[in-house]
DNA sequence: GTTTACTTGCTTGTTGTTAACAAGTAATAT
DNA sequence: ATATTACTTGTTAACAACAAGCAAGTAAAC
C-alpha cells in the first residue's frame, strides 16, 4: 500500500501467484499451437510479459512446468468424472465415466488435448512425465476395478469376467479414442461413439442380458 | 574389386545399404533406450560406426530417419496382420486383427515399442511424423471398415450399426491397449485381453446372437 | 522517522548440447 | 584423367539449464 496510482501495489506472494498463473496460461497456448517439444521456456516467460528466464526458476525445468500443467488438468477431468458418475457402480458407473468424458471433450477440448499431448509425450523411456501419467492411469484402472467388483457383489455384472483386465481394457478404449481424436479430429465423433460403446459395454458385461 | 584381402571391397551401392541399415539399427537400439527426444543423431552415427554427421547426410533431418523407421515397422506390421487375416470378413477379421497384434507384439515387442514411440510423438501439432501416423490410421480404418460392410452385405453382421464409428473405436481400442502396454507393460496381458475382446467384438456386433 | 540489513521476484550473462548445413577429402566409377 | 559419390569435419543458431546480479520490498535497529 506504498505506492497508489500507476502500480496495483500487490503483496509478493500475489505477485507470483499472478507470474504463475500466466505462465501456466501461456504455456498452454504454446503447447496447443507448437507442440511440447516447439514450446521454448523463453517463448512461454515472454508470452506471459516477463522474461526469457522466469519460467525455469520458477518451474525448475521444461519438466517441472509440463508436470505442474499436467496435475492441474487431470484434476478438472476427475472433477468432472466424480459429478458424472457420482455414486453409480457396474456397467452404469462406466456409462456414466464415458458420457462424462464426451461432456469433458466437448466442454473442455483444449484441457483434452493439452493432456492428450503431455501423456503422449510420456511413451518416451525417459519421460520425466511418465511418473503422473502411469499413477493416473493406474488410479482410473483402480477405479473402474472397483465399479465391476461391486458390480458382481451386487449381482449387475457378470461373474465370470477378469476384472481387471477389463478396466485396463475400457481405460485403454478412452485412452485410444483421444489419441485418434487429436490425430484426426473429424475421423472421430464422440456423440456418435457414446451410444455404440455404452451398448458395447452392457452387452459384454451386464449379468443381466 | 580393387582391393583383396584387408578392405571388403563393396560395390557403393552396398556401401550405403549397409550403413543406412546400421544407422537404422543403431536408432532402435537408441529409441528403445532414451526415447526419441533423447536420442541424438551424432549418437546415432557414430554408435552405427560412422561419424557424427552421416544420419542427417543421409536421411536429410531426424524427423527423415524417424519416418524411414517408422515406415519400416508398419509394413512388417501389416505383412503380419495380411497373413493372419487372409480373406476374412466381418466380425473373423477383425477378431484375426486382434490375434494378429498379439502374435505381433509378443513376437517382435520393439517393433511395436518403436511404432508406439514414434506416433505418440504424432499427438504434437507441429509433427513431422504425423502425416505418417495419420496415413496408417486412415488406412487401417478403412480395411476394418470394408470388411465391416462385408460382413453386414453377407448377413453376419447386424446391418444397424455405423461401420465407420465401429472401425474408427475399434483401432482406437488397438491403440490405446499398446499405449498402456508400453507405459506399464505389467497392466496389459495380451492373452487376458484377446479373448476378452474378441467375445465382445462378436456380442457386440453379431446379427446371430 | 530514518537508516541499515536482509529477503524476494525477476532479469541477464553464460555454458554445454544439439540439429542442420556447408565445405572439404578420399575413394570409386567412368 | 575427370567426375561422382560416400563420408567427415567445421560452423552456426537454437535451446535448456544454471548462476550471478539488480531492484523493489520488508523488517529490524537506532
């Protein structure tokens, strides 16, 4: 409060709040229109109207920046996810997970495509990306473990089935969709798959035919 | 024929088939290791035996050598997968594609990790490789598309669904089960899956339940 | 209230690595 | 003998990463 008028006179903790924030958001423009490897950190630090330099001292690496994007934009899929599916269990709960993710597409595509981008980039033996993107895998192949197994206590899902392997199938289904997505956006038609893939999924799993 | 004994005396065109091979090997080698961000052309060369400057010589770029292994890798895929589907139509072809990868992937797993790799590096909008990648996808929506009319003009599979859409989620499905498969080999057991996928494929798609 | 010591947000200088290209050399083909 | 070809070496520009520095802010001492 020393300095009315011309500066916002922001306290430092808002001030890198704001650097952050704007970094994050040019990074995000970049990643968008060149690509991980066509982003330079000293394009993203002078986009956001600092300098060459602000975004490694503040991210530590191209890494530490590409993993703080990463969370943020997994955070707001599962967000989405939890709305949707809510309490759902069985084949309804894996309905409910892919009419959430059509939502997230059309809600969000560019979230959609800066994750599709940065886990792609995780296929890489070296990826410093790996890490996140095999704990979210894993946590998403967890949960839909849990939805069928409580699908078959509740008598909803077919007994006989591998529970797991078919998690890691539906995942890997989603995870196939977005990547063809991205590749060739007018190849696929969310809307047009929803239905199809839901019918799929009852067919296969429900006990009840 | 210049020369007995020491040198071993090759044509120049042998001498370039020999060391654009060994610089093609010497890039799996590389690839599978470090990834393709991580591995540098001089490395390249030179672990090939050559200099440091002879793969961007010959293949004009990295992205060139990148393509030129990439394209490799998909025919030896699709020789593979021509001889395990033959004439089949319908719901038999697309349940011999599944077979086919399976063969493939345990038979010849870096192919397939390389072919991962590099179309992953596809998803980026800036690419060169994504032409390639777009290409192959293309293609093999296609073929999956025809032997879906195929089977829908021969009666065997239900004349209601939307064969570019099935096709389309079908090589998704394909992908995304290798993407998984590189990220956390010890998610994706390929038996599991194939029987598993290919009684779908049949409930799903069928016209005789 | 003013001066002094310290912290913090950010910038600029620098280094090592890398892809790409250009210029060269020596072996081969004609 | 001359031209072509296979390959190497010199060089440049871009980049990530780090270090040193600067200026504005903050708090303590007097």
């Amino acid at each position: 409060m020393s300095k009315p008028g011309s500066a916002p006179s922001l306290t430092q903790a808002e001030r890198t709040a704001l650097s952050d924030r704007a970094m994050i958001d040019a990074a995000c423009t970049l990643l968008l229109e060149k690509g991980a490897s066509g982003t330079t950190l000293a394009a993203i630090g002078e986009r956001a109207g600092y300098s060459r330099g602000l975004a490694t001292y503040r991210f530590g690496s191209k890494a530490g920046l590409f993993a703080a994007i990463g969370k943020a934009v997994s955070k707001r899929w599962l967000e989405v996810l939890n709305v949707e599916v809510g309490v759902k269990t069985g084949v309804d709960a894996m309905c409910a997970a892919i009419d959430a993710y059509a939502r997230f597409v059309k809600a969000s595509p560019d979230d959609a495509r800066i994750q599709q981008v940065l886990f792609s980039e995780a296929s890489s033996p070296t990826s410093e990306s790996k890490e996140l993107a095999v704990d979210t895998y894993r946590h998403q192949v967890r949960d839909v473990m849990a939805w069928l197994e409580q699908g078959i206590a509740d008598g909803d899902v077919r007994a006989d089935i591998d529970a797991h392997a078919e998690a890691v199938q539906f995942i890997a289904f989603l995870c196939g969709v977005t990547h063809l997505w991205l590749l060739v956006p007018d190849f696929v038609d969310f809307d047009a798959m929803r239905e199809s893939a839901k019918q799929r999924l009852r067919r296969h799993l429900s006990s009840t035919q």
